[in-house]
C-alpha cells in the first residue's frame, strides 16, 4: 500500500492503475476508521482493483464551536486498517495542500441542505460538497462509496454529481452498528458508558418508528412519536426527528412507497445521527 501527501503522487497513482486496466473506487473519509469504513472498502474492492482511501479532517466543514480540533487522528492505527483491509494508496494530505492560501471557491448544493444537519451545522455542507468535489478532482475514481449513515451526506453529494455532471458513481452502503444497535461514527469514541446508554435511544425509536409504519401510521405521527421517544431521555437533547421523502427529505404530508426516518440528538457535546429506509 502506498502513501501520499501529494496531489500530483495521487494523480500518478491512478494515472498508472488505470493504464494498467484498473478501475478506481474511492472512499473518502476524515480517519479515525472504524468497521463502518472498511465495509466501504470491501464494497469497493468487489467492484474495483484499484482502491484509494483518502485521510483528512476537513477543516471547512466544522463550525469554529465544534470538534476540529479534538477529533481524533490516529494515523498508523488508520494506516494499518487500510492496509489490512486492501486499500492500494492512502492519500493524507496536509490542511495547506487541499486549502493553499488564497483559496476562496466554494461549491453548494442549494436546498437539500436547508435542514436537518444543514439547519443544525450551518456551512457544514458547504465544506463537504467543497472537500468532496475538490477529492474527486484529484482522485478521478470511477465510483465514491458513502455511507447511509451519513443519509443526507450521501443525498446532498448525489445530488452534486448529478447537477455537475460528474463521471462517476456513489455507491451508498448500508449503516454498520455495534452490538448494541448504536450506528458506527467516529464519535461515539467521545461517550462515556452513561451517555452511550443513553445514545440508543435513536436506534430504540427507530426501531419503534419502523413498526408503526408497517402498521400503517401516518408519518407525521410517527414523526411525533420519534421525537417524543428521543425528547423524553433524560441526558439527552433532540437536535430533530422526523419522516421524510428519501429524495427531497422534505416531511412526508402522506404515506408513499419510501420514506427515510432522520433522527439527530446532542448527549453530553457529542452529537449523534441515526436513519432508517422504510419500504410499504
Ligand atoms: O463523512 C465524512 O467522513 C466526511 O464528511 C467526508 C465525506 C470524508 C468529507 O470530509
């Protein structure tokens, strides 16, 4: 497995898999790897010979409250989970090689990004789709894989490759949970064994969520109830909760074929995300 800092070594990297034949599949992430990120990695590596990873803790898409400088980067733990999982180049650029003085283009996706985090993490998906699109430049991968966890992540840079024509696919993957039903992020490393306990509420309220609407419950009530579940933990703040259209991820008004439930709370500082896809 190589490892590069530079965007001219990732550009002769691919430059030379995909003379060699190879296809290129990409999993962008900010470290800190967990099971989560290197089943991105096995998805891409059933489709592509060739997998880059890229390692970067985006400055651009955190608040100057939130945890920039505290989320955690443990670089040869990281190095060696790629390389275990197959990974063939590693890009882990510096701040200054993504973001040289004087840079000042932004790229936005309008509207997907009003609520939910958008509304919560203001410029948050500025810095993403920024970052993203500034990656897939470098890398040029035949396809990016995300994870569902991330819903309206993946939903927004979906969104952004479609508007921009950009050649190449996203490949969403399902969510990876602990054994006790907690999503996978990065940040759960912050939670004390209390406020862990107290993070299921969103897999427990989904869970609940997914019932009522196999048994035919408006969303707008099942909304209700997912917030009321979350809202009623003590330690607990609802950030949001909600049912939407998996593609607008505006508030379902009625029933259709699809729906996506979002939930979001804070325990401690520590921010937590949580959906589920819901099928008729
Ligand atoms: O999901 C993440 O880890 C980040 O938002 C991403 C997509 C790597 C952009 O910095």
């Amino acid at each position: 497995m190589d490892v590069v800092e530079s965007i001219a070594d990732v550009r002769r990297w691919v430059r030379n898999a995909k003379s060699s034949g190879k296809t290129v599949g990409f999993i962008p992430t900010m470290g800190a790897l967990h099971d989560g990120h290197l089943s991105l990695i096995e998805a891409a590596k059933r489709q592509h010979a060739a997998i880059v990873v890229s390692i970067f803790v985006n400055p651009t898409q955190f608040a100057p409250h939130e945890d920039l400088q505290r989320y955690p980067r443990p670089r040869e733990r990281d190095l060696e989970l790629c390389r275990n999982a197959g990974a063939g180049l590693v890009f882990y650029p510096a701040v200054e090689t993504m973001y040289p003085p004087g840079s000042s283009t932004f790229v936005e996706v309008k509207g997907l990004t009003d609520r939910w985090e958008g509304a919560i993490r203001p410029g948050h998906f500025l810095g993403v789709t920024t970052v993203v699109n500034k990656l897939f430049q470098i890398v040029q991968p035949n396809a990016a894989y995300f994870g569902q966890k991330d819903y309206q992540q993946q939903a927004v840079i979906k969104r952004m490759v479609r508007d921009l024509d950009m050649p190449l696919e996203i490949v969403t993957c399902p969510t990876m949970r602990d054994a006790d039903g907690l999503a996978m992020s990065s940040r759960n490393a912050y939670l004390s064994a209390d406020q862990r306990r107290a993070g299921l509420c969103l897999s427990r309220a989904l869970a609940e969520g997914k019932k009522l609407w196999h048994r035919g419950t408006e969303p707008q009530e099942i909304s209700q109830v997912l917030q009321q579940q979350i809202g009623a933990e003590p330690e607990v703040h609802l950030d949001y909760a909600t049912v939407a259209d998996v593609d607008t991820l505006e508030p379902l008004e009625s029933r259709g074929m699809m729906a996506v439930a979002l939930v979001a709370c804070r325990v401690g500082s520590t921010r937590l995300i949580d959906n589920d896809l819901w099928q008729s």
